[in-house]
C-alpha cells in the first residue's frame, strides 16, 4: 500500500477522533485532552541525615472515574515524632498524577497534601515522611551513656567494659530514578537483637517480573549504625542480593526499596 495513503488515512483518523466531544448533562460540550502517557510526577522536597526517622510510609490510592479527575487532600500529623525533614511522594502510575504542600511541611509536625489525577485516570503514589530524631536520640544518648557505665561481671569474675555503638546510622542509595521507572519492592528488613551478638541478613530480591533495577536504597532506622551492602546483582540487574549487617547487641532494621524499568522500550 501506498505510504501516502497510510498517512492521509492515519491523519484524518486522528482528526475525526481529535473532534469527538463528550456531552455532558447540562448540554455543554467539552472536549477532552488525553492523559500524558509518558510523564510522571513526584514530589521530594527536604533531606534525610543521619538519626532521622521514617515516621510515615503509606500508599495513597482513588480509582478513576471516567472523565473525571481524581483529589485527595489529607493532613499528616507526625507530632508523636518531631519535626518533618524530608517528604516523598512518589507517582506510581504512568499517566503524570499531580502532589503539593498545602500546609504545613517541612520543620513543622503535620504537612497537608493534595493530590490530583490526569483526567479519567487514577490516583496511586507512595508517601513517605521523615522526621528529626533530636528529641529522642537526647534522651536516648543519657541513657546509653549510664548503661555503659555498668560493668559486667562474667562467669569467671572477669570484668568486661563493652565499647558503645556507633551513634549514626548508615544508608545505602544507588543509582537514580527517572520518570517511567516504578517502585517495585518496598519492604522492612527487620532482625531483633541479641546480647553480645551481631545480627546478619542476607537476602536475593528478585524483580525479573518487572525489569532492570535502576535504584536501590536500604535507609537504616536504627540510631546505632547498623550496614548495609550489595553482594551480588544490583543496577541494570533483574535481582540484586544485599547483605545487612547490625552493631554488636543492636538490631538490624531497614528500610529497603527497589526501582525498576520495564523490560520494553
């Protein structure tokens, strides 16, 4: 077939389905401009450091409604806590949902977002609020400080001065996150622990159902510094294996996520 009647054919069809409006009950007519299909918005304001928390990780999600568009507007309060350092809200749909701060927000204890979807599609993103743990690691680093003055007297009479842990905590982030890519595995990494011992996970996530990783980050919520490291796998991988790592008589607690993009183009 001729190319020029593909296209001639190709540009009317476009035309005609372009001119199609949709009625609505009043009698007016509106036409409808179709939802981005390659664009993703997020929204990452602040920075985590060393000591904060995450104090809020929750999936905020309103199916879609044809021809209508999707809002949430919610409050966060974090008062419990401390003060907000870092807010994330990450798009998990492909079609470019919208997030801002109304209220509230960083150095504050409450932040109140709005959520709005593209025409007829959905609202699904992940939020995520960190807070400062200055409060309590204050208070927490008193009372380290008096636990370590206490000597234990093993079985033998032998007394054993115990060096404390490291007052920090590590996180490992790799690689970047581009629009298309999706959060694929969200998970805490959790092992209690034990007097005089280190505890130790190894673990293979396995995301070959999804695509490439591009992006991993094991964010450690404990104040004591607890590691975290890639053993096998990792970026441009469907699985990556990771091995974390606590300080002596401390737990292992991360939290742990994977990105991925779509084997197909």
């Amino acid at each position: 077939m001729s190319a020029y009647k593909y296209i001639a054919g190709s540009a009317f069809l476009v035309t005609v389905l372009l001119t199609v409006n949709t009625v609505l009950a009043n009698g007016s007519n509106n036409s409808y401009a179709p939802a981005n299909e390659s664009y993703r918005s997020s929204l990452i304001v602040g920075s985590r450091v060393p000591g904060d928390r995450l104090a809020l990780l929750q999936r905020i999600e309103k199916n879609p409604s044809s021809g209508n568009i999707q809002v949430i507007e919610k409050t966060f309060d974090v008062s419990r806590w401390g003060r907000i350092t870092l807010l994330e809200a990450l798009d998990q749909t492909p079609y470019g949902a919208y997030v801002s701060i109304l209220r509230g927000g960083l150095g504050h204890n409450y932040v109140t977002l709005k959520f709005q979807s593209q025409r007829g599609q959905s609202i699904n993103a992940v939020f995520e609020c960190e807070m400062s743990a200055y409060n309590y690691i204050a208070g927490l680093a008193f009372l380290v400080t008096v636990l370590l003055t206490i000597n234990i007297v093993s079985a033998n009479g032998s007394i054993d001065s115990y060096a404390p842990a490291y007052q920090a905590s590590n996180n490992l982030i790799v690689g970047s996150r581009v629009p298309g890519d999706r959060l694929v595995h969200l998970e805490r990494i959790v092992k209690n622990s034990s007097w005089g011992k280190v505890q130790v996970i190894e673990r293979t996530f396995d995301v070959s159902r999804w695509g490439r990783i591009t992006l991993i980050e094991a964010l450690d919520q404990t104040p004591y510094g607890a590691y975290v490291s890639i053993l096998e796998g990792g970026l441009g991988h469907n699985y990556v294996t990771m091995k974390f790592q606590s300080q002596k008589d401390h737990s292992v607690k991360f939290l742990f996520q994977l990105f991925a993009r779509p084997n197909y183009p």
